[in-house]
C-alpha cells in the first residue's frame, strides 16, 4: 500500500525492477509483525546497499539483544499474566489482579520491542536500516507522547495516510477529534476484530482528545510523578481490554483492580517467586533510558578505554546468545504477541 499511495503522490520513482519491487514485498525481517517499513524508507538501500563487517557486528548485537528481552523478560513476564488471566475470576483477590495486568504491561512491551530488535538486526545484517520502533514508552507523561514512543512505525503510517489526508488538525477542532476517532478506531479494528480492541483504540483516542481539550496544560502544572503515574494507569487499563477474551471479562477484572479484595492471598505469594522478582527488576530498568546512562558510566569511569569497554560488550553479549539458545531449546513453542494480529 505504501508503495503505490506514494507512487500515486510522486513521492517516489516506480521501480522498474520485478526483483527489487519483490525483494521490499518479502522482507522477511520486517514481514510479519513490523517495524512497518515503507518503501520511501528503504529505497535507496534496495538499490544500492553496502554490506560491511561493522553493520553486521552491530546487527548480530541487536538481534541478540532482542532474543534475549524475548526469552528472559517477556515469555517469564507473560507467564504471570496467564497465570491471572486464565484464573476464574471469583479467585482473583486485588493483589494477584495487579501482578497478572503488570505481568502482561511488560510482556507486550518486551516481546514486541524484543521482535522489533530482532528484526532491526536482521536488517542491518543485509544492509537494510530500519527506522526504530520504541522509544522507551513507558517513560512518558501523557497519552500523546505515549504515542510518539510506542510502535512508532504504525502511528507513522496511521498519520500518514490516514489522518492527514482525512484532514488532519487543519479543518477546525470538531472535524480534528473525528479524525482522531477514526483513526485511533481502526488502529483498534487493525489488531483483531474484537469489541476488546475496538474500545481499546477509541479509549486511546478519548483521552488524545480530553488532553488536546485541556487536560496536558493541567499535567504539565503538576509533578512529573503524577503525570507519569496518570499515563501508566490510563494504558494499563487499555491493556486489560486488549488482553482479555471478552469485554465483561474487562470490565470484572477492573473491578478486582480498583475494589479493595484480598481472599485467596495465598496464590498471591505463591506467584512472587525469587526468579521473577529479580526479572521485575530487569523490566522496570530496561523499560526506562537507564541503560545508555550505564554505558556512559562503564565507558568513562570503569573502562577508561573504549577498547577494553568492547570486549566486555562482546563477552556479555555472547554469553547472553549462549544463555538464551540454552533456555530456548529446554522450552515450549512460545510466539511473538503480534503474529496474532
């Protein structure tokens, strides 16, 4: 569709090759699930790309990294959220409600970020630079920067060639919330026709709106804890909606979450295992900018040498590589959240 729309808007040349053209369509590392890659964004490289040792260092590392987020983070984190989920509902005390939707918060963010590394490194591997997909969204203040950070390729492309040509913010305020509807509508009906995603994607769209309405000016008056604390709670509700079977499903796990109940706490406990407390840990400091921070830290004050920073990196990363095929081949078939969509 990219291809053609832009063909269409001269916005690019008509590929005169079958080869080439075919080559963008079966992409295998951006195939399935994203980043989406738009034909603008690679088309030079399909033509004339360079393939040298340096790109495929940095593309193994990148696919390494996202094998790993996969195994260690979100397959652990997306067993507590089964766990929960799969629970009859009249055994979910409040506590377990919280640990089964941060289980599944994180899980969603780590296994598509994971495939998204992956895909990346692939494409560095063949000489392809895809744009990034995540931008630590977790970090954000509100629901629109929210959207800026998370599968940035899909919100791209929604805007591209959904929202501006419907008119955008340029046709009066009325027509701009329409819009937003819309789009943020489909965005929802995109991941599965459902009820569950369809309110997912119009809840989205609502609080863009509440803010454009007034609500970011009061956000940015008040601590940037709060605002934080206000986004997360807004896209962990979402989340309970886009990981449950049923809508009444839905809305009786809100219920377990905000209405104080704490029978069964037993289950609870048995849940907190050493091993996933320390993977916790792991989500809540690679889910926030801490990570290039440390390499700043390591490269200044600890290595001194770039030289000896890089074998340490290397050595992490191949130890990481051997630990991830280890736990791969001792566990079940385990597919990436977004092959489903």
């Amino acid at each position: 569709m990219t291809y053609v729309i832009d063909l269409y808007r001269e916005e690019i040349k008509v590929q005169k090759k079958f080869i080439n053209l075919g080559l963008y369509i079966m992409l295998f590392p951006q195939l399935i699930a994203g980043p989406i890659v738009r034909y603008i964004d690679i088309e030079k490289e399909i033509n004339n790309r360079k393939v040298d040792i340096n790109l495929i260092d940095e593309g193994i590392k990148r696919f390494i990294l996202g094998l790993g987020k996969k195994i260690f983070i979100a397959n652990i984190m997306g067993t507590w959220a089964d766990i929960v989920f799969n629970m009859p509902l009249e055994k979910i005390n409040t506590p377990l409600a919280w640990l089964g939707i941060f289980g599944y918060t994180m899980q969603i963010f780590f296994d598509f970020s994971a495939y998204s590394d992956m895909a990346i490194g692939l494409g560095k591997i063949f000489g392809f630079h895809f744009l990034e997909n995540f931008n630590y969204p977790y970090v954000s203040r509100n629901i629109q920067e929210f959207w800026r950070r998370w599968h940035i390729s899909l919100s791209q492309w929604f805007k591209d060639y959904l929202y501006i040509p419907l008119g955008g913010n340029r046709k009066g305020e009325i027509r701009t919330y329409i819009n937003l509807l819309t789009v943020f509508f489909l965005t929802g009906l995109w991941h599965g026709a459902s009820w569950n995603f369809i309110f997912w994607g119009i809840f989205h769209g609502l609080f863009l709106i509440i803010e454009r309405l007034g609500l970011k000016k009061f956000l940015e008056k008040i601590p940037k804890t709060l605002q934080h604390f206000y986004t997360m709670i807004i896209v962990i509700i979402g989340w309970v909606f886009f990981r449950s079977n049923s809508f009444i499903f839905a809305l009786k796990y809100l219920k377990k979450l905000f209405v104080p109940n704490f029978i069964y706490m037993e289950s609870f406990f048995v849940e907190l295992e050493t091993l996933k407390l320390f993977i916790v840990v792991c989500t809540i400091f690679f889910s926030t900018p801490i990570v290039p921070k440390l390499k700043n830290i390591l490269l200044n004050n600890v290595f001194k040498s770039k030289f000896y920073y890089e074998i340490f990196r290397n050595f992490v990363y191949i130890v990481l590589f051997l630990l991830s095929v280890i736990f791969l081949a001792g566990s079940n078939f385990n597919p990436f959240i977004y092959f489903h969509f």
